[in-house]
C-alpha cells in the first residue's frame, strides 16, 4: 500500500507532519512504500536525530508550496511544482495508491477535480467529516467541496457517506438523515424537498429530514447536506467546543474548591476530550474522486495524521472506490 503525504501543508508543517509519518511508517501494517511529499532540505531537517529512516519513507521533492489563502484553482494552476500537485500526481501516475494533506482544502479539491477528475458516474466529490456525539459518530457529507448542489448530488453524497460509515466506521446498515430546517416533508427550500423526494425512492436506509438539534443526539449515521450548510456546521460546531472548553477551563480556576471539584471530574472530563478529539479521526475523506484523498485539519498534529495515513490505508484495504462506483450505479438505476 503505498501513501503519498503533502510535508508542507497545515500550520504545523513539516514537523507534525513527518513526525505523524514517522510513526506510520513503524507501527501500520501493510504499508510498502510512504512518500513525504515537499522541499527535500526542510523535511531532512525535522527527521528524529539518531534514529534510522524507516525503509518505506522516501522523500519526493517539490519546490513549491500552496499557501493556506490563496485562490486553489489559481494555485494549482501556476503551481505546477507544489507539493500538493506532486502529490496528486503520484496517483494519477500509478505511483500511490491515496494522497493525505492538511494544506489548503480548495486547493486539494481543485487538483483532485482537475487531474484525477470523478469516479464513473458521480457528479462531485464531496467532503466527509466525522462528528461525534454521545453514542456514536456520524457522517457529515458534504463539509466544503461544493457551495452548491443538486438534489441529484444530495442523493449521492448518500450513497458515499453511507458506505463510509459501513467500511470504516463499522457501521452495518447506516441510517441517513437529510438536513434541513425541519422535520416535516413540507420544510425546506426546493432543493431539499426535491432531495427528499429523492432519498424516499431510493433503495437507501432513509430516515428523512433531520434538524440542527437532532445532529448530536445520534439518531441518524449520515446526515447529507450542501458544502455551504455543511462547512458552516463543521466549524461552528469546532467554535462552540472550543468555547465550551475554554469556559469550563475559566470557571474551574476561580477558586481553590472549584479546582478541587475539577480534579475529581477530571476522568469524566477526560473521557469527553477522548470521544470528541478530531484527532482520533484523523481527517475527512474526499469522496467520489478517482483516487482516494484524505484532507486534515489545517491544525492537524502528529497524532492527526497518524490518523491520517491510518485511515487512508484503510479506504484502500476496503477498496472504497469500486464500492462507491459500483453503489452510484445501483441506486441511479433503482
């Protein structure tokens, strides 16, 4: 199984980002071959002192770097040489068989879109995004790639969260959830309603439409929305964790009893961090491309992308892309 990683994207780059290969590389079965992808110099340097170059890490130069506020199709274009376009082409060359990075996501979509374009059949790529919740995650799909979609591309961003769940996050028969600003069929813009009309004649698992507050309480295992809608829940719900996080913090340290009752809720505390820490995730999937493609938070740290590069070997090991063409091709006909 052979990993092609972008060393020179995300806002850690590239310590955290060879420090995560560095641990795939001893510790994932199954790899054969893990390429650091970026300016040679600069990744030499963060490799650990003293200690051997596992086998599998190669590095392949690229002399360019896409920054995190340029315009992606624009950067891929002029950027021939960047290390998110190297590391793209190693797939469509044959040479990887999945591509990681934490750098510019519209850049990563972009190139994805432009060389390896789609798998037969699906219209877009969409971005699939683990959240958690108190009994078990779910699919976010799409989280960016497209600020607009048809009810047609509702209807296979499905198809695609669905069997993400069912490979990779184990689940058996995944249940989907469409969002929208209500429960009853008559809510929603025309777009969802034509969605949902969609999704109820499909041979899919199809709850029907779910709320914002239905979203943690766990009650569906996919829930489908537009890229806009989506990158707006993806972040807003990082902001409200965030605040959550830093007031309890506060509140904690006011006083000497109130950091003795933290000390006896720190297990419980704990456990949340573990259960709701991206990190363990790794990174969100760009589904429907003609290569498997994992995009990591910008701050994304070594355990991230272990994580990472984890899960990328796994979408491989399921052959997750014959799954989705094949599964595309079922429901259009049905």
């Amino acid at each position: 199984m052979r990993i092609a990683v972008d060393a020179m994207g995300g806002d850690f780059a590239p310590r955290e980002i060879i420090a995560g290969a560095w641990r795939a590389a001893r510790e994932l079965p199954g790899l054969t071959r893990l390429m650091l992808v970026g300016r040679e110099e600069a990744i030499r340097e963060e490799f650990p002192r003293g200690e051997p170059v596992p086998p599998i890490l190669e590095i392949v130069p690229a002399s360019e770097v896409v920054g995190m506020e340029e315009s992606p199709a624009t950067a891929v274009r002029r950027k021939r040489d960047s290390s998110i376009n190297r590391m793209v082409d190693l797939v469509k060359q044959g040479e990887a068989d999945a591509v990681f990075s934490a750098g510019n996501t519209g850049a990563v979509v972009a190139a994805v879109q432009l060389k390896l374009r789609t798998l037969p059949g699906v219209l877009r790529p969409a971005i699939a995004t683990i959240m958690p919740t108190r009994k078990s995650p779910f699919v976010l799909i799409d989280a960016g790639a497209n600020t607009d979609s048809t009810p047609a591309m509702l209807r296979q961003f499905a198809v695609m969260g669905a069997l993400y769940a069912r490979e990779i996050l184990g689940v058996p028969n995944p249940l989907i959830g469409l969002l929208s600003i209500g429960g009853e069929e008559s809510k929603g813009n025309e777009t969802t309603k034509e969605a949902l009309a969609l999704l109820r004649a499909s041979p899919l698992n199809f709850f029907g439409n779910v709320e914002g507050h239905d979203l943690y309480e766990g009650r569906v295992d996919v829930v489908v929305c537009d890229g806009f809608v989506g990158n707006v829940v993806l972040k807003t719900s990082e902001s409200v964790a965030h605040f959550i996080g830093e007031w309890l913090k506060e509140e904690f340290t006011r006083n000497p009893l109130r950091m003795i009752g933290a000390a006896l809720l720190k297990p419980a505390l704990d456990a949340m961090r573990r259960k709701s820490d991206p990190a363990a995730y790794g990174g969100a999937p760009l589904l429907g491309g003609n290569g498997i493609c994992i995009i990591g938070h910008g701050a994304s740290k070594a355990k991230a992308v272990f994580n990472a590069i984890r899960v990328s070997a796994e979408a491989v090991s399921h052959r997750l892309n014959p799954l989705i063409e094949a599964e595309i091709a079922r429901v259009e006909k049905a």
